[in-house]
C-alpha cells in the first residue's frame, strides 16, 4: 500500500497493522511520529540533538515492541510515545546533573539573503534557551502544551499528574518564560503592539 494512502489512517490503527506484520504501516507512523517525538526531546534535553536522536530512536522502538499488544482505544500513540521520551529525558537529565549538556545550537543555514532565516532562528535558540532555564516539569508541560499541542488531559496522562497540575505547569512555565524574553523584544525583532 502507497504511503499516501496510510495518511489518513489513525495512529493506532496503524500500529496495530505494524503488529500485524505491514511494514509501511510502520514506515507511515515512523515519518509521522519520529519528528515530533524528536523535537520534544531536543527541547527537554536543553538543545542536545544528539541525546535527543538517541531518544527519539529509543522511544520508537519501545513502541514497535509495544506494537504486537497494543489495543486500540486504551491510550493515544503519540500520549504513550511522549511519556516514554519524557521518561527517557529525565533518566538522561538525573544523570548529567552537575555536567553541562551539550548546548551547542544546530548550524544554520548560511544561504545568502537569510535574514529572516537569521531572526527566526535567532528566536528559536532564545525560546530553547529560555525553555531549557525552566525547571524540568514546567519546561515538559510547556513544550507538550504549546509546542507539541497536546491538551492538558493529554499533558496529564503523560505526565502523570492531575490536570490542575498541568494548568498550574504551564501558567508558570508561561510566566517565567515572559519575563525572562522580555528584555529580548527588540533584539528579537518584536515590536510592542
């Protein structure tokens, strides 16, 4: 079956097709969930693409091995599959405390006529650098919420925790993340509405 026709298909019927042995079941969920599942990580884990990789590749294959016994309908794929990566941040985060992550941002593309290029990746790193000052469950409940878009009953499965919990997360992720950019409008190309 073409990939294009799988791009309808729900999440979990496509993993349930995996775990039926249809590999471009597994392929179509793979170019649809590994870049999200990527991203997350990359900003959980403060930048470092490379941990992010090998968690975002961790996670996938947890759920290939999740795949034969999943049943529709329990859970979300993607609530599982960002618990799982949440899980993995932490675990790699509890382990690097006292040693600095590697916060070296992403080469940009140096094409010529790149300013806009420029300022948006100007912005990129200030929102990565002010997410990664946030203390980690802000900053997951932040990047699930308003990056990932995940509601906050999703956000709370996830995380574990209740969903005024997850109100109270993001309140003050958003908060501290206002007040640390603020001084950054102008540089960053913001103007006053």
């Amino acid at each position: 079956m073409a990939l294009d026709a799988l791009s309808d298909i729900p999440d979990d019927a496509l993993l349930i097709a995996y775990g039926n042995g249809d590999r471009d079941a597994a392929r179509a969920l793979t170019l649809r969930l590994t870049p999200r599942v990527l991203g997350y990580a990359t900003r959980l884990l403060g930048g470092d693409r490379a941990e992010a990789e090998d968690v975002a590749q961790e996670a996938m294959l947890r759920l290939w091995r999740q795949a034969p016994h999943w049943r529709q309908g329990e859970a979300k794929v993607t609530t599982w599959l960002f618990r799982v990566a949440g899980n993995l941040c932490t675990d790699r985060l509890r382990k690097a405390r006292g040693q600095p992550l590697d916060s070296v941002p992403e080469p940009e593309d140096a094409a010529p006529g790149a300013d806009t290029r420029l300022q948006d990746a100007a912005r990129v790193q200030a929102l990565d650098r002010a997410l990664a000052a946030l203390p980690d469950r802000q900053r997951q409940a932040v990047i699930l919420r308003h990056i990932e878009g995940l509601a906050n009953p999703e956000i709370a499965e996830v995380m574990d925790i209740g969903i005024e919990a997850v109100e109270s997360l993001t309140a003050r992720g958003k908060r501290a993340l206002a007040a640390s950019l603020a001084h950054r409008r102008a540089e960053l190309g913001y103007e006053d509405d």
